[in-house]
C-alpha cells in the first residue's frame, strides 16, 4: 500500500513538475512572439514563478486525474498483464488530456495557457505519460507484483 502511495505521489510530483515547465516555456515563448527575445535570467524566473503558483494547482488536478487514470490502468493491467508497461502511461496523458477538455468546457477561458496550441496539448500530454511511466516503475505493477 504504501509503495502504491509513494508512486502516485512521485507520479504527482512529475507531473505537476513537467507541467509547469512546459506551462513556463509557452508563456515565454507567447512573449517572445509578440515583443521581443525573453532574456535567460527572466525565463529562469517565469520558471520559478510557475512552479512555486502553477505547478501546484496542476498538481491538485493531476493527483485527481492520475487517482482515476491509475485505478483503470490497474483494472485493464489484471486482464492484459503483458500491456502493463504502456497502460500507465497511457492513462496519465489520457489524465491530462481529460482535465484539458474538462477545464476548457467549464471555464470561458484556457486558464492553462500551455495549452492554446496543439504543442502545449502534446507536451502536456507527454508529462501525464512520464508520470504514468513514473508510477508504473516505482509501484511495482511491472512485476505483476501488485495483483489488486
């Protein structure tokens, strides 16, 4: 139980990570489109502007997401042991690409700005997949050694 625990929560923490930085380099780079080049010291402050106020409220809504996406990639694993290794992180960019969808259809404005371009999608998207690989190594369902 508590090496499930310590996954979700390291699985968390990558993505709230990874998330902030991607949130990070699309304001930046949003910047740098309609002024002018974002100087290094200020995009390393945009980063840790982000992970201290962005990252985690991100972390709130994957926690939720991954809580979710883990318990039917868990379910799935039990019938398909030998698909185990891609149905974590499947289920963690499935997480982050639901709350998307979720987020857009409820609030009148993408509150996630990574998240106004296909890239964002994809590279936020790609940190619900790191995340889920993150749980599936550390929990010990590539073993078969977590059988519920």
């Amino acid at each position: 139980m508590w090496k499930i625990l310590l996954a979700w929560f390291l699985a968390v923490l990558t993505g709230a990570v990874s998330g902030s930085f991607v949130q990070s380099w699309a304001s930046t780079a949003a910047i740098a489109r309609i002024h002018e080049p974002v100087a290094l010291a200020d995009r390393l402050y945009v980063v840790g502007h982000d992970l201290v106020h962005f990252a985690p409220t991100w972390g709130a809504i994957m926690a939720l997401g991954l809580l979710v996406a883990f318990s039917v990639a868990a379910w799935l694993g039990r019938r398909w042991p030998q698909a185990r290794g891609l149905l974590f992180p499947l289920a963690g960019l499935a997480a982050v690409w639901t709350a998307l969808l979720v987020m857009e259809q409820m609030l009148p404005v993408t509150v996630v700005a990574a998240a106004r371009g296909v890239g964002g999608w994809l590279l936020l998207g790609l940190g619900g997949a790191l995340a889920g690989a993150v749980f599936f190594r550390v929990s010990g369902y590539r073993s078969g050694a977590q059988s519920s």
